[in-house]
C-alpha cells in the first residue's frame, strides 16, 4: 500500500480519539500499514503560547533553542499502535512502543531529531497532511530506513491528534520508489552494489558484495561502513564524502578490508541519494575490484621502466666495453714487454679491475634487460674468493667469516654472474638470520655422488659434483618456513625488507645449471644450504688454456679491422701484428667496405664491430658477402644482446666476440675462424 492510498481511507475515518474505538478498532488494529496515534495537545499548546509571545519561524526557533526539541519529545505521548507497528518496531507488546517520545526515540540521533523538528514546523503551521522520510530504531536496535505520513486531527474539548502511518522505505530507498522486483536485478550485477544512509549505517548489501568483501548481508546490515570496509584508511572514504555532499556524485579508488583481512583496490562511484525535498537521506555505493588490474598496470609501468633503462644502459655498455677492451688488450701486450715481478702483479690488478667492471656492466644489463648470460668453464674458487672479500667490507663486523676452499676444486660449467648472484644471496640470508653477529662458514669440495645418495635427494643424479656450502648460527627455520622457503614472494622478513624471490630464484638458476640444492636447519641452531653443480671433474691446473703456455699467432694472414673507437681499433692492430697478422682498419661500415674493395682479394677475415656511425656492421656485412659470399666474418658488440648475436649470425658471422674480450679470446677465435 503506496503513501496516497493511506491517506485516503485515513480521511474517512471518524475524527478524534473515537478513531479507534466500536467499529473502526477492527480496521485499526489489521490495519496493513504501521500506524501510530500520537497526542500532542500539550505540544499544540506549547506551540501557540510560543507564537503569541512573538516566534514566527518555528524552524530557526528549534535551532536555536534544542531544549525545544527535548521538551516537544516529552509532550508528545505515543496512546496507540496497531499490529503492523508491532512487527515494523519488532516489539512483542504495545507497552514497548506507548509512552512519551522521548522515551521511544533516540534524541541523539541526528536524522530522528531532524525528523521531530519537521514535525514541530508542519503542526505550527497548521498543515494537516505532510510527508517526509526518516529513520526508525527498532526494540532489538536495528535502523529502518522509513517514509512517514502524517494526518492531524482535531479532537473534543482542544485536543490533538497526530496518525502516522510509517512505511518500511528500504526497497524504495533503493530503487527510488520502483517495484521491489526491479532490486533483484542488483543482485545479479558484478559490481558489489550497497547503500548506507546519513549515519553510514549499511541498509542493503548486494550478492557481489557479499562475494568480493566476504561478510554475508546479514552481517553486513546495520554495521558502519567505515568500520566494516575502510578501518586501515579511515580518511579515504571520509574525503570521498566530503567532495560527495559538495558535488552530489564522487567517483575514485578506495582501498577495502575484507573480512578475511585481505586489502583489495576498488574503484567505486558514489552517488548522493535524496528524498522528494532534496534532502540527503542516504549514499548508493558501486565498487568495482581493480585489485589485480593495478597490479598488472603497475608491472607494465615497471616494464617500460625497465625497457627505458635497459635502452639507457645497452648504450652505456657499449661504450664502457669498447674502453675496457684495449685495457684488457693492452694489460697483455705490456705483460710480454715487461716480466719483471712487480709489474706483473700491476698488470695483474689492472686485467682484474677490468674484468670485475665488465661483469658489473653485465650485470646491470641482464637485470635491466634480461641479456643471456655467457656460459662457460669457471673456477668456483675464484668467484667464492670474490664473495669472500665482498662479505668481508660490507658485512657487520660482529659476523665472523670463514673460508675453506681448495685448490684442487674442479671446474664447472654455468654462467658466472649467475652462480655469483645465487653465492651472494645465501650469505645476505645467512647474514640477515643473525641480527646479533655469529659465524658465517663458506665451504667447497669435490663430491661424487652414487645411488643411493641419488634417491635421497629428489633432483640429484649418480654424477660428479662441486658442492658449496653457506652455513651461519643464526635464528634457523621451522619445519612450516622450510616447507615454503623456496615458494616466490614467501619471506620471513619485514614488509620492504625482502621480495621473498631470492630462494626461488636460486634454486631456479641451480637447477638451469643442471645441480640441485639441500638445506638444513634447526629453529636456535642456525642454517645450512648446500649447493651442487655438476663438474666434468676438471680442477685448473687441468684446464687446457692455462696449461697451454702461447698464444695462437698467425701466419701472415690479411686481416681487415672495422672499428669506431679509435683506441678499440689501435691496440687491435698493435696485437694482432705483434702475433704474425698483417692488418688492415677502418673506422666504420662505409670505410670498410671501400678498403675490402681495394683489398678483397688480400683479405682472409674481416673482424667488425656491430654498432657504428654511418653503416652498422650488420648492413656492411650483407654488401660484402654479395661481393664474396665465402669471406668469413667475426662479429663483435658491446651490447651483449640477443639480438646482436642473432643479427650476426643471420648476416653470415662465423663467431661472435662480447666485448670486452682479452688479447687470448680474440687469438684463439681468429684461428678456430681460419682454421
């Protein structure tokens, strides 16, 4: 029954206190809507003495004396309530809802004293019918969004009468007065769809929204939206509504708490609902979960940043390879003038440094842009000595270090920056997992493996192995951490001290090597994480290269050298003369195939560098194999990219040199070449 047809049959009715009395006490009581007879001939009364003494605006008097509003709750007597009203207020018995206002209403309410006041000014005025939209408190607490109509009716000897017939008004709240069923289509809707009235009390509570936030409607409704949903950032939502009251609709993110305590991102529209007088009754909320949408966006972000610096740092690779490479050329060619000890171990700092600053640039470049690592022999010694005097400068000196290497280790196969990275990682978690210093033990030896160790680890084979050891004294782990310790983003550590990728990453890169990696640890009794690389059970002294003494030389071979840097392409002519090669340069693509046209039939191999001024190695390499198709190339870039080797080989390179490289790399890949 709709506002109008209550107002109608309300009319007919009889006047004064005989409304409900003989025969009309039957309709009253069956009554379908909530119906309240209220007696305010004490208000009316109180009302006209404070006009003839000069109040005029009722509405400004009750803002400017709220005692008004507390005394017009106490005169105002609630004498009958019929059973509709019973089940609206969910009382059990009339004695529960009859009495003085202020007795029934909570006074503190900000929308019910609102809702008094309007009264207040509809009986000063002498107005018969009026509408208006409120909130009612219900027995057991809960709020009712409600619209109420208001008859008044004069009774014997002065008396007034006020009938309220109150509706339920959540449907109409939420659908602006449309049918019921229309609602039902809000529960099917993606979006988590809710609406809260002034006091932010939640009033409907939709199927998606119990699905993205967790709580069902029935824990839902009644509760403060802030509390439920923003307790982490209460001042989010309590901006939102500010600019919402100024603008009538606010649109932004908003980070949510759901009720598994998880934090999601949600992209919500607000819209500022009113009633038929313009006043703000209530706030229909739509969110829309973005959660992995901005974490998507913020890994694209992070892409492009990455692309833009990888962009950055392929071109300061190249030219810090091209001034390492005559370092590292050079360095040799004074080793073999000079043999005296003492210059011997300059020299021997220099190639070191040199080759150390080549491996950052690596580094950086395979972080920034994902290069391929180069693969080949390594001596594990070396790269735990260097882990050894890197702990040692940077680590708290309350972290005793020890070392046990032999020198016999064997050689194993991998990529250095790689097993350096993994190496490294294990000692920042041995160092982290003892805040208050201990012992840190780095260890390796030779191992060989048979069956049955074989079947007690999952991805070790009967095999020869080198096995690094990084043992500390710290925390150790629990059974539950050791379980998901090599999960990625699992961490024990603080929020923005760890990314929880290290484990997983090295155990990703040991097994690319072929090995496997145990661990044992005890919670008090610190960590033990063993490292097995397969080995062809090599040591150095076995390693051909360095048993082999020379260096490979030529036999008076032309060889043509297309070079851009100056410095590159000197120290290259200088080595390569020095080693029996008659040599030929240029300073780039253009120049290079000028001096191959007066020289073609001289030249046995052409050496260029890829990314020059002018013409690139790649395009002078296609002119000159249209003018010799059998000439053989080696192709060189400091770039070390895929793409740089891919080119190479596509064009008809037959090596490919990383710069920087040593004087011995670029012998012995000139003979291989001729050879």
């Amino acid at each position: 029954m709709n506002s109008d047809v209550a107002r109608t049959e309300l009319s007919d009715l009889p006047q004064g206190s005989s409304l409900i009395e003989g025969q009309y006490r039957k309709i009253f009581e069956h009554y379908p809507v909530a119906t309240w007879l209220e007696d305010i001939t004490s208000l009316v009364t109180e009302i006209t003495r404070l006009a003839s003494s000069g109040v005029t605006d009722f509405g400004v008097y009750a803002d400017t004396h709220p005692e008004f509003i507390d005394s017009a709750a106490e005169s105002i007597i609630v004498i009958d309530v019929n059973q509709s009203a019973l089940s609206l207020g969910e009382a059990r018995t009339k004695q529960e809802l009859l009495g003085p206002l202020s007795t029934t209403l909570d006074l503190t309410d900000r929308i019910i004293r609102e809702r008094l006041r309007n009264d207040i000014i509809a009986i000063a005025e002498r107005q018969t019918e009026f509408d208006q939209e409120s909130v009612a408190v219900t027995v057991t607490g809960r709020s009712v969004d409600v619209r109420i109509t208001a008859h008044t009716i004069d009774g014997s000897e002065g008396s007034r009468f006020m009938v309220l017939c109150i509706f339920d008004a959540t449907d109409l709240n939420l659908t602006g007065g449309r049918p019921l069923e229309q609602t039902m289509l809000l529960d099917v809707a993606s979006d988590a769809i809710l609406v809260r009235d002034m006091h932010n009390r939640i009033q409907y509570w939709n199927r998606s929204a119990e699905n993205l936030y967790g709580w069902s409607s029935s824990e839902a409704l009644g509760k403060d939206a802030d509390e439920l949903l923003h307790s982490q950032r209460p001042e989010e939502p309590k901006r939102a509504r500010m600019l919402l009251m100024q603008r009538g609709d606010w649109s932004g993110q908003l980070h949510h708490v759901t009720k598994d305590a998880r934090e999601l991102t949600g992209e919500s529209r607000w819209t500022l609902l009113r009633t038929n007088s313009g006043r703000p009754k209530g706030i229909l909320s739509v969110t829309t979960d973005v959660t992995e949408k901005i974490v998507i966006e913020k890994e694209l972000h992070r892409a492009q940043r990455l692309e833009s610096m990888g962009s950055l740092a392929g071109g300061i690779a190249h030219d810090l390879n091209n001034v390492l490479t005559p370092v590292l050329v050079g360095v040799e060619a004074l080793g073999l003038l000079h043999t005296d000890s003492e210059t011997q171990r300059t020299l021997a700092m220099v190639r070191s440094s040199a080759k150390r600053g080549a491996l950052i640039v690596r580094q950086v470049l395979s972080f920034a842009r994902g290069a391929e690592g180069k693969r080949g022999d390594i001596q594990v010694r070396h790269v735990l000595g260097e882990i050894k005097e890197i702990t040692k400068r940077t680590f708290p000196k309350s972290i005793e270090i020890i070392i046990d290497v032999p020198k016999n280790l064997w050689i194993v196969s991998g990529d250095l920056t790689e097993l350096h990275q993994v190496f490294m990682n294990l000692c920042v978690n041995a160092r982290d997992a003892m805040p208050e210093g201990g012992t840190l033990t780095i260890s390796a030896e030779n191992v060989r493996t048979d069956e049955t160790f074989a079947r007690m680890h999952l991805d070790a084979r009967p095999a020869s192995y080198v096995s690094v050891t990084v043992e500390d004294t710290g925390t150790g782990m629990t059974p539950e951490v050791l379980d998901s310790m090599f999960d990625p983003f699992f961490t024990t550590k603080p929020v923005g001290k760890g990314t929880g990728l290290g484990l997983s990453t090295a155990r990703s890169v040991v097994k690319s090597h072929g090995g496997f990696l145990t661990v044992y640890s005890e919670p008090g009794k610190g960590s033990r994480f063993s490292v097995f690389l397969p080995s062809a059970e090599r040591s150095a002294e076995e390693d051909p290269d360095a048993v082999s003494g020379g260096l490979p030389v030529g036999c008076g071979e032309t060889l043509l050298v297309v070079e851009d840097e100056p410095a590159l392409r000197d120290i290259a002519m200088q080595t390569l003369e020095s080693y029996g090669y008659h040599v030929l340069t240029a300073t780039d693509g253009v120049d290079g195939i000028s001096v191959f046209i007066q020289h073609q039939s001289e030249i046995d191999l052409v050496i260029t560098d890829m990314a020059m001024p002018f013409m690139d190695g790649g395009s002078m390499m296609r002119a000159l194999m249209k003018i010799r198709p059998d000439l053989k190339v080696i192709a060189s870039s400091g770039l070390i990219s895929r793409e740089s080797r891919s080119e190479a080989t596509t064009v008809g390179a037959k090596a490919f040199l990383d710069k920087p490289y040593t004087a011995k790399e670029l012998l012995v890949t000139i003979r291989k070449v001729l050879d």
